[in-house]
C-alpha cells in the first residue's frame, strides 16, 4: 500500500514541501531513501520505541520510503513524526483519508512523546501557500506557527494525538493567537529608557540622530562612561517593527530556533550584542547546513559591537558587504542559501589600549604610536560605513546626583517616527531605499544638496580638519536627517555644522590632539 504524508525542509528562511511516499510490500527489509541526513536515518530507531511505548506496531513487511524532492538535503530529527504517521497509515493501523489535507512535522521521543523544532514559522508559512488545510506541530511550537491566519494550528504533545484525530476517535481544538491584540500591546513595552541616563546629551542627540536615519554609529570613550547602557536603549526610540517587518524577523529567529516557548510575533526590534571572541561564521552564518548568524538575527534591529577593536580582523571585515547590501549570500557545495541582514550597526571602543585617552579627569599611560595602533585595528574601509562617530566623556559628579529624570525615549521616538515617515514618503519610489543612510549619489545631490553657505562651511571643514574623501556623502547624509528632524525641506548650516562634528575619527591626528 502506498501513502503520502507532507512535511517541510527549511532552506535559508523559507520552507520547501517534502513529500513523504510510503510503500509497503511483500518482504522483511526497510530501504530510507531521498537524501536523509544522518538524523533522518536514525529516526528508525526513535520510531520503532516511540510506537512500541504508545502500543503500536511498525509494518513486518518490506517498507520503502521516499522524500521527495530527492536532491534536496533532508536534515534534523523533524521528520521523525510524519515518517511514523506514514508507516503507520501503510500499515492501516490509522485512516490515510486524511492525510493530503494536514503537514505534519515533529521530533519524537522514545516515549511517544513530541519534541520541538525550528523553523516551525517558514514551515506554516509554506502549508498556507500550498493551501493545507492544517498543520501538526510539537506543542511548544504551536503559538509561533499560529500567527499565520487562514491555517489551522495543533499542538501536540503526543504521538498518540496525532493517531486519534486521523482515527476520529479525538478532537484537538487548532492553536489560536490573535496576531494583532498581542503584537500592538507589546510594541511599547521596554524595560530600560533614556529617561534614566543622567547628562550625556550630546551623545543621546547622536543615537536620536541615528535612530532618524538609520545611519550606523562609532562610540568611542573612557570605561564607564555609558556606551553600552545608552546602545542598549536604542531600541526604545527606534521606529515599531511593522506586521511585515515582524513576520520576517520572526522566521530567522524561528529558523535559528530562538523563539522561547510562548512566543508568537516578534513584537520590538532586536537588539544583538555578541562577545568580541565570536567567530566569523557565528557572526554572518553558516556552516555544513547553513543556519542564520548574528547579523541576520539582529535584521530590522540593532547589532551592538562593544569593544569593537577587540574582535577578530576577519570577523569585522566580513560586515563590509553585508553592511552595503543588507543580505548575506552563504554558498556551499550543496546549497546556496540568502539570509537578510538588513541592520543598524551599533559599535563603542575605547580611545587606547589603557582607555583614558583625552579623559578629563585621569592621565593616558599610552603612546602616541600606541593609541594610533589599536585606532588601526578598524579598518578604513569599516569606518567609511559608519556615518556617526562621536566621542563620550565620563559624566562629573555633579549631573549624577541630579535626581530629576532626562528626557524619555516615548518622546525621543517620536520625533524619530516623524523623520522616518518623512524619509518613507520621500524614498516610496525605491523599493530598496527606506531611509537616509541608504541614498546614492543621485539621490544626494536631489535631496541633501547645501545652499553655497552651506557648501563654504564644508569646504573649510575638509580642509582645516583633513577630513577624508569618504566622509563627505556621509556628512550629506547625516545633515539630511537632522533637517527631517527639524521637519526642513532644505539642508541648512546649522545641519551640515552638526553633522561635521559627529566625524571624529576622520579629522587628521586626531589620535595626537
């Protein structure tokens, strides 16, 4: 007898449909064939325990199975539950009437009971698409696959739920998750705001200026002068993730398997801040069956590099591309898969190898030749990506003990939102173009072009400061946010003069001031 069950294969973030062809015959032996990884053949073993322990039997007869497409690479322990249905269903211990209406993925364990698994979002994703009419999926997984409408969802913690419903002889009531109520209420929830920085503000003008545009940023100061408590606010004034946008950060997460067990939608931009021992492959993806890195985790987020002279050269390098095209392509012999990477890099180091370089309280025991060297470590082309450098000096006893609380991030964000929307209505002719940071020559001489006041104070900018060639578009650019900010048609003196000073590192020895 011949029965088809249907499954998934996650590939890059999106599923593929696996067929699962089960024919059984006259015979003794079991023949797994359609490119099953090691995990895939080992299911034999979980499936045969599974069933005895649940009070069923696998086929005495010679069994075949087949997962179609054969040249697609089948990997990982979910296959084990539609392989077990199948066999059972050739087996006629359930009814195979049913089966073409449902995908079914799982993990099971020796005692029947089912595991969860990753990717379980793209998996329900590719049942609506393909118009299934439901989805079997571990329970831990089942709020994470119930966003997606129109598909009925079921959790299951049993092999032996799976074999009464297909039998009628259990109901199981579909996994409901409203999508929206949950999304909206927990887009404004944050547990840290910039309210609670004291002083600093000229730094928390940069992140705002940042967040407005998009544009990647350089924090460079002493130890304990705040970088990494301020990035880790971020997020709270960065614009809502949209329901598309939330979607798609949802997938990676689910392909990477970092959803927690209640999750359904991604609600607030990710924020990534990986140790400085992180290897190249963890940072950008990868491996024998590529998985997606911290780049594409931190998509429509943050990634925050804290101490950023301290990473591996290869590691930071490898962020060039990613950086300008926002996605990472990861070829191997097999495959070739895309993961997004469609980020805002956040970074802070400190100014030396002792960190108290240009400190206005404690001496530097660094050389000029040394704080030249650890500057060195980032590269030129690296820095030419990051539009926002800015310096942080230690904030004095005096505004730490102030007890009156700065400005909150709701009020920050929204003057961000403003300036994005603006950005929006400006770029809704380019589909890959959303904010300033990502405007091309064209586009800068259309909309970032000074009046000839403003173009006389650049002029004498890159000349008294020797700024380098590469920041000259990247000063338009930052100006161009600051005039959204401000709710300015034209980039004014006042946006280029700011803007110019956010380019510290650029300015020539400046490791020797």
């Amino acid at each position: 007898m011949l029965v088809k069950v249907f499954g998934a294969a996650v590939q890059g973030v999106d599923a593929t449909l696996i067929t699962i062809e089960v024919n059984v015959s006259r015979g003794c032996m079991f023949y797994l064939v359609g490119l099953p990884d090691s995990a895939v053949k080992e299911s034999h073993e979980r499936i045969i325990s599974a069933l005895q322990f649940t009070g069923n039997k696998l086929p005495t007869s010679n069994v075949v199975i087949n997962m179609a497409p054969a040249d697609i690479k089948k990997e990982g322990a979910a296959y084990d539950l539609p392989l077990a249905i199948g066999l059972l269903a050739a087996n006629k211990t359930i009814q195979s009437d049913q089966l073409a209406h449902y995908m079914i993925m799982g993990e099971l364990g020796l005692d029947g009971t089912i595991q969860p698994i990753k990717g379980a979002l793209s998996m329900a994703i590719k049942a609506r698409e393909d118009h299934f009419e439901g989805l079997f999926v571990p329970k831990q997984n089942a709020r994470e696959a119930a966003v997606v409408n129109k598909l009925k969802v079921y959790g299951v913690e049993s092999i032996t739920e799976v074999i009464g419903f297909f039998n009628n002889e259990l109901e199981l009531t579909p996994t409901v998750v409203n999508t929206r109520e949950e999304f909206f209420e927990e887009q404004d929830q944050f547990e840290l705001d910039f309210a609670e920085v004291k002083g600093q503000e000229s730094v928390k003008r940069a992140l705002e200026v940042a967040a407005a545009g998009s544009h990647n940023l350089l924090m460079v100061g002493a130890p304990g002068s705040g970088k990494s408590m301020m990035a880790k606010r971020l997020p709270s004034i960065l614009p809502p993730l949209s329901l598309g946008e939330s979607l798609e950060t949802t997938k990676i997460h689910s392909v990477a398997g970092e959803l927690g067990k209640v999750t359904g939608l991604i609600a607030k931009r990710p924020f990534r801040d990986p140790h400085h021992t992180i290897s190249t492959v963890a940072m950008v993806g990868g491996g024998s069956y590529p998985q997606p890195g911290e780049i594409s985790l931190a998509h429509n987020g943050v990634l925050f590099l804290d101490e950023l002279p301290e990473f591996d050269r290869n590691v930071l390098e490898v962020l060039r591309q990613p950086l300008e095209d926002r996605r990472i392509t990861i070829s191997r012999a097999r495959c070739k898969v895309e993961f997004p990477a469609n980020f805002m890099l956040v970074a802070s180091m400190n100014p030396c190898p002792c960190g108290y370089y240009n400190h206005p309280t404690r001496s530097c025991v660094c050389s000029t030749t040394q704080v030249q060297r650890y500057l060195n470590k980032i590269s030129g082309p690296l820095l030419d990506r990051i539009d926002i450098q800015v310096e942080i000096v230690p904030v004095p006893f005096e505004e730490l003990s102030k007890r009156e609380w700065g400005e909150s991030s709701e009020s920050i964000r929204q003057r961000v939102v403003k300036a994005r929307n603006i950005q929006r209505e400006r770029y809704k002719e380019f589909s890959t173009i959303y904010s300033n940071s990502q405007m091309n020559s064209r586009l800068l001489a259309k909309y970032a072009q000074p009046d000839s006041a403003g173009l006389s104070l650049l002029k004498n900018a890159m000349i008294r400061l020797n700024l380098s060639a590469r920041a000259y578009d990247r000063i338009l650019k930052v100006a161009r946010t600051i005039a959204d900010l401000e709710g300015s048609l034209q980039v004014k003196t006042p946006h280029l003069a700011e803007a110019i000073g956010y380019r510290n590192l650029d300015r020539a020895g400046w490791a020797t001031q």
